[in-house]
C-alpha cells in the first residue's frame, strides 16, 4: 500500500481508481438509442411509473415486475392488452384488486435465494414453464440491478421480448469498479438486445463527470433482435411521450453529446 493510501486508510478514507473522460464517453455511447419500426407507445400513465414501451405486444404470455412498489398503472394498462403480471416486492403488502388473474410475492428479486428474496432465474424458470412463451420485464429494484441481469442465463434473459429497467446509482460510474459492473451489465444485454429509449429520472437529479451530464437514475427500453428489421440512431428528444418521473420537478433533458 502506498503510503498516501495509508495514511488516508487511518481515517476511514480510501483512494479508488477512477475512470477517464474517453471511457465515459463510450459508455454514453453504446446507450444511444435506436428508433426501430415499432412506434414507442407510453403505459402506466402520467409520470412515475409510466414508460415508453415498443408496440409489439401481441403475443406476449406474461409481464414480470420485480419491485412493483405501491403503483400498479402500469400493469392495468398490460392487462387491458390481456397481459398478466407477475410481481414481487417485500417492501408491500398487497396488490390492487383490480389486477385480476394477476399474482405477487411478498419478496424482494436478487441473484440468489435467501431470506424474503427469490432468485430471478428461479423465478423466471417456475413462470415460463414451456420455455417458448415470450414475456416482458419491467424492473426498478433501486440499484440491485446489476448483479441481478448479470445473474441471468441467457436462456432466461432471451426469453423476454421487451425489457425497461430503471437504472440506479450512475453517479458512481467514476469509479472504476462501479463502472466495469455497469459496462458488463449493458454488453450481457446488447448481446441479444436493442436500446430504443432512454429517459433520465428527473426526481434523482444529475451530476457533471469529467464535463459529462449523467443522470443519477435513467429509464432504459429494449426490444429483441429478432424483433428489429430495421433501426436507425434517433437523434430528437425529448420524444413526444416523455414525461417527468415528478411532475414538480423540472425534467432532466440530456445535452447532445448523448444521442451524437
């Protein structure tokens, strides 16, 4: 241990590697969205816990919502459709009774099975029994989902069709370990996967690294591959759907550098 390390060591402080500007600009890079043939359509309504979704639901077996927390408008809107959910959250009694057909757990989703957490493969395994159904995903487990996706087979992870994650904590990407965990995390999915939106969660602000506006928090959309013919990078944003996550707040719009 170097001795500046040390001597930072003896009050509780700790020097971590940090990664360079450049990096940070191709992670910026590989999220830049693609506009594909399936116009994005908004579900779950107006801000927090709407998101832009492709339209190409037809078919779809079932929608898993891990952290499903106390709004339930955007599985009302899949059921309409005649998608049911399945959802889990340890942090809620109940869901609506109006989610008919629909089922909860009372438990958190992970990587692993322990006390009130199921692990996500298992879970997916005893829904998608047949293992030919395509399901959907919509997760906002407030920062376990790194180690969650990262967890997944691939024969699990292929199974859904479309996914939107919100992900957590991106003010942390200056260092270096966060950042290895959050890269991997995008290139397990875009090995099979195609960004087709991003928004910045307005209600967790932003941060500048190294010059660079990062949301602390941004809702991600993908679709399959097997599912685009063709895409094209999109270049206007906001789109016309976007909403803020709080509607007191002003939203967060990301400068060009993201989408260029």
């Amino acid at each position: 241990m170097k001795i500046s390390n040390y001597l930072l060591s003896l009050f509780g402080y700790y020097l971590d590697k940090s990664c360079s500007k450049l990096e940070i600009l191709n992670f910026i890079k590989i999220l830049r969205p693609y506009t594909t043939e399936h116009e994005l359509i908004r579900l779950g309504g107006n801000y927090d816990g709407g998101y832009l979704v492709p339209d190409d639901l037809s078919n779809i077996k079932f929608n898993l919502s891990p952290g499903v927390g106390s709004r339930f408008n955007f599985e009302l809107d899949l059921l309409k459709r005649g998608i049911s959910s399945y959802m889990c959250d340890a942090s809620i009694d109940s869901i609506s009774p109006e989610l008919v057909g629909c089922k909860f757990e009372k438990k958190n989703i992970g990587p692993i099975k322990k006390k009130d957490q199921i692990s996500i493969n298992d879970w997916i395994e005893g829904i998608n029994l047949n293992k030919r159904h395509d399901l959907m995903l919509q997760m906002d487990i407030e920062g376990m989902e790194y180690e969650t996706i990262l967890s997944l087979s691939k024969q699990n992870l292929d199974s859904f069709r479309i996914i939107i994650v919100e992900f957590h904590n991106l003010r942390e990407i200056k260092n270096k370990f966060f950042f290895k965990t959050v890269t991997s995390t995008f290139e397990k999915l875009l090995e099979n996967f195609v960004i087709c939106h991003i928004h910045p969660n307005n209600s967790c602000g932003i941060n500048y690294i190294s010059d660079i506006a990062i949301p602390n928090a941004i809702e991600v959309s993908l679709i399959r591959k097997d599912r685009v013919k063709k895409k094209i990078y999109t270049k206007n944003f906001p789109h016309p759907l976007d909403q803020p996550s709080v509607k007191t707040m002003k939203d967060i719009f990301l400068p060009k550098v993201w989408f260029y």
